[in-house]
C-alpha cells in the first residue's frame, strides 16, 4: 500500500520542550486520521511537519512522496490546511477573498463560486466578513482547504467554535472527500464528535504517541467495560437488583433504572440469562464506552508506567 502520509520515528524538539517525540504512523487515500491530546500534546507540531512549516529535530516526514519541507510546488498544491486560528480580512466578501486563494493556488477559474455553494455560505459571497459569524469563517476557512481538490487535507481543530448542526455538516463534507480517496488528518479536543466520523485515532500526550488504532481497535485493547442499562416498572429496581446478583458492578439510577459495567464476556452471558429467564426490566440500552473514556484510560495507562 502507498501513503500519503507517513512518519517515522519523528521528534521536533524547541529547547527543552519536546513538542512531537518519536512518533510514527502513516495514513493513506481514504483515511480520515484524528489527532487528539491536551493543550500542548503536539497536534499543531505534528500539522506544521507534515506542511514543511516546521522541519524535524529527528525522524522522517514524507508526504507524497516528498519531504515537505523541500518545497515542492506540486506537492504543495496537492495539499489543503486550515490552520488552527483562521483569520481574514474583514474588508472583502467572502467570494474576494477565496478568489484571491483560488488564483494563489493555482485553481480553475471560478473555482470558488462552486466551493462557496459547496459549504453553504452561497448566499452571504458578496457579504463583508466582517459581518460574517464565527461558523461562517470557519466554513470559509474549510472551502480555502479545500481548492484544487487536494490529496491530502490537513485540519487544525476544524470544529472549534461550531454548533453541533453546522459539525455534522462540517463531518459531511470531510465524508465526501474521504469518498473521493481524499486523505484527511485533523485535530481534536471535542473527542465524542469523532465517533462515526474518524476511521482512526492517534492520541497524543506530551509529544507521544500514546495509543492509534479504529475506536473498535481501541476499545478492543483498553477492554473498558458496557454499560448496560436497565429499566423496570416504578418501584421495581429492588427485584432487579436481586435478580442480577451480586458479581456485577451494578449503580442504582433511581427507583426504576440500574446500570451495570460489563465485559465483552458478561455482555454475551448476560443477555443469554436474561432471554432464559425471563428477566424483571421492561426496557435495555447497551452504552459502549465512548472516546472520552478510552482517552482517560490510555492517559491513566501512559501516566502509571
Ligand atoms: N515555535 C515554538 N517554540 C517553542 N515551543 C513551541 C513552539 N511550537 C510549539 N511549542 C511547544 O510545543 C508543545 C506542543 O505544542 P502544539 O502547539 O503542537 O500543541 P497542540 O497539541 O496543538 O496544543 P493545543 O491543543 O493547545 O493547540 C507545547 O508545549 C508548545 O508550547
Ligand atoms: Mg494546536
């Protein structure tokens, strides 16, 4: 398989910070990779080597092919990046300025009249940004990533400041590029809007890498466990309780729902039980564990070493 994208063993130090800290993956067409830490854990770093913007202290970075730091025109043009903090000139229209992008870049003539239609913002292209909400520069901002159709689309925290609407929209789009074979990489602090919309996860912390796979994968290694959750009829969460049993970690909710944590394997014995016997509760919600919680576990495992 050819990537894209591909790291090896990279460390971009500034003094005594070490910013990325021997960090490898690569990422090929098709793949949308998210990159999650804290403040600091070194997404932007990670961004700015793969854009040629900053050159490693150690290791190696190859985007198509190239070493993006030698300054390859036509691997440049392949790329698209919005960077973490989009700023325009509030003066011209929306239209002006991803003209003038367009014709920076390279791209077909009126590229951007399309592109302003593609993210939404058709009906304010003549309007100052000035005026324009923070959504909508942030979606300029995207449709600026996003000319001449790049092969690899890097993303600085592309969801800050959107509302959950305009992040599935947002996500739709990044969707529809990652159709067209489009490798997308992004950054992330708001871990739950991944789900369904990353095929990988690489989290960071301190510059490490300290856990990459799908969220299956992930969920997989960190076991972490489900939660079920039960609802019976008003009154009746004393008869589940004693129906269950005592092994399980159960919480009680309030006077008709309990949840119990449960391993993959209690999972299965669980509802085998339950079809068997004809259990007590009128109603069952399994809740796998969510990002938020698999980040914890993977900072917990890294910071117990
Ligand atoms: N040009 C620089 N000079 C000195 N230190 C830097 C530089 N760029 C980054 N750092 C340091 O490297 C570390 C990683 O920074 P980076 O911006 O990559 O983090 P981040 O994960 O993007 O954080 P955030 O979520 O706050 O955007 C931080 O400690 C930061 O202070
Ligand atoms: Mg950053």
């Amino acid at each position: 398989m050819s990537f894209d994208v591909e790291l090896k063993s990279v460390a971009r130090h500034y003094g005594q910070v070490k910013a990325v800290d021997g960090v490898s993956f690569s990422a090929g067409p098709g793949e949308v990779v998210a990159l999650v830490g804290h403040n600091g854990a070194g997404k932007t770093t990670l961004i700015k080597l793969m854009l040629g913007l900053a050159r490693p202290t150690a290791g190696s970075v190859a985007v198509l092919g190239q070493d993006p730091a030698a300054g390859n025109a036509s691997v440049r043009r392949r790329l698209g990046y919005l960077p973490e903090t989009v700023s325009f000139n509030p003066a011209l229209t929306g239209r002006e300025t991803l003209r003038f992008y367009v014709r920076l870049k390279g791209g077909k003539p009126s590229e951007e009249d399309a592109l302003l239609e593609r993210i939404g913002l058709a009906h304010a292209a003549d309007r100052r940004i000035g005026t324009y909400s923070k959504g909508m520069r942030q979606r300029l901002g995207l449709a600026q990533a996003m000319i001449g159709a790049p092969v690899v689309l890097l993303l600085d925290e592309p969801t800050t400041g959107l509302d959950p609407e305009l992040r599935q929209q947002f996500y739709a789009i990044v969707r529809e590029m990652q159709a067209q074979g489009t490798t997308v990489l992004l950054s992330s602090h708001a871990l739950s809007e991944l789900e369904g919309n990353a095929s990988r996860v690489i989290i960071l912390n301190e510059g490490r890498k300290i856990a990459d796979g799908t969220l299956d994968e992930l969920r997989h290694i960190a076991r972490l466990p489900t939660k079920i959750r039960l609802k019976t009829c008003e009154g009746g969460a004393g008869r589940l309780r004693e129906w269950i049993g005592k092994p399980a970690k159960l919480t009680q909710i309030n006077g008709h729902i309990i949840e119990i944590d449960a391993t993959p394997e209690d999972k299965a014995a669980f509802l085998r039980r339950a079809t068997a016997e004809g259990a007590p509760f009128e109603d069952l919600e399994m809740v796998p564990p969510g990002l938020d919680e698999l980040y914890a576990h993977f900072l917990a495992a890294r910071t117990s070493k």
